[in-house]
C-alpha cells in the first residue's frame, strides 16, 4: 500500500524552527532514523519522518503541525537524507525515493563513492540502498573503462568520484562520516 506525504501545513501557522544541532533525533548513512536510545524500529514512525523530510535554504528538516504551530526541525545525516528504496521497472525505470517521491532513473546522472551508488537530481544527491542495488545489480558490468549501467536506453559508464559532490551547494548541509 502506498504511503502518502503528510498533508502540507498551514502556511499560516507561527513556526517554531529547531536546529539540527538540537535535534534529538537523525539519520545514518544507511537512511535509518536514531535517537539516543537507538534506531527507530517503528514501521509507521520510520514512514511518517520520511514523508516529512522537506528542504530549504537552511538545509533539510521535517515538519508537523503541533499545538497551533508549524514545527521544522533541522536534522544531522550522513551523505543524504535522500534514498532510492525501489526501483520501479518500466521505459524509463523509476526509483521510489523514502520521501515517497517518484523519480526517473537518469543513467547520466549516476555516480559512485567508494562502494555506493549516487543519483544527482537537481539539486540533490540521492543514494542507493543495499536492496536498491541488487535490484539493479543485473544492469550493472564491470568494463574496461569502470562500472557501467545497461539498460534499453544504452549503455552509461558510471565514474566513480572522490568525493561526494556538494549538490546542495546553495544549502548549508551537514555530510560527515562522524558518528553521531
């Protein structure tokens, strides 16, 4: 069954914004949510703070409607808060993000770090989980030249970077290998 976004909220409401460096909660390099009493096990809890990842010109935080006000809370990740959950097959495949969102899979825009797979959409980075990359592992060739993906669309060599592109240049975003 398909998990709706939370309603969006009342543009009205005074908001009560909390830092990520006061956040009691965030998220690891695997797209899992912690606080201090460790990962949140909760399918339903796990799903609602998903769909409430949202993005400004501060960063990535999630939101709710409490007590007549608007709560942004600003929250520590590794990498991305961004994760491909599902690959939807079809002419272009699609990738199930853990917001919710649909996007196409855009072969040109892959990337890996190390033993992860990236997509840059837009702005963003978006990164593989270990289930998304089996799914995708028969589409996948080791060539001469490094890793390529083969698909009906062609086939698209897929570098592997240094570094982590900084696709939210313009946002002030936290990417560490600090261990929270």
């Amino acid at each position: 069954m398909k998990k709706k976004a939370p309603p969006p909220a009342d543009p009205n409401l005074p908001e009560i914004v909390i830092p990520r460096e006061n956040a009691v909660f965030w998220m690891d390099e695997r797209g899992r949510w912690h606080n201090r009493h460790g990962r949140f096990e909760h399918k339903r809890i796990i799903d609602h703070f998903n769909r409430s990842i949202r993005c400004d010109s501060g960063g990535y935080y999630v939101t709710q409607e409490r007590n007549g006000f608007l709560e942004k809370v600003y929250f520590r990740y590794i990498d991305t808060p961004l994760f491909a959950f599902r690959i939807l097959p079809g002419d272009p495949m699609e990738l199930e993000l853990n917001t919710g969102e649909i996007v196409p899979l855009a072969p040109e825009q892959l990337f890996t770090h190390g033993d992860q797979l990236y997509q840059r959409h837009g702005a963003a980075c978006l990164k593989f989980t270990d289930r998304t990359l089996m799914a995708i592992a028969p589409c996948l060739f080791e060539a001469p030249e490094g890793l390529c993906l083969r698909i009906d669309a062609g086939t698209f060599p897929i570098p592997d970077l240094p570094d982590i592109p900084r696709c939210n240049s313009s946002r002030k975003i936290i990417a560490t290998n600090k261990k929270f």
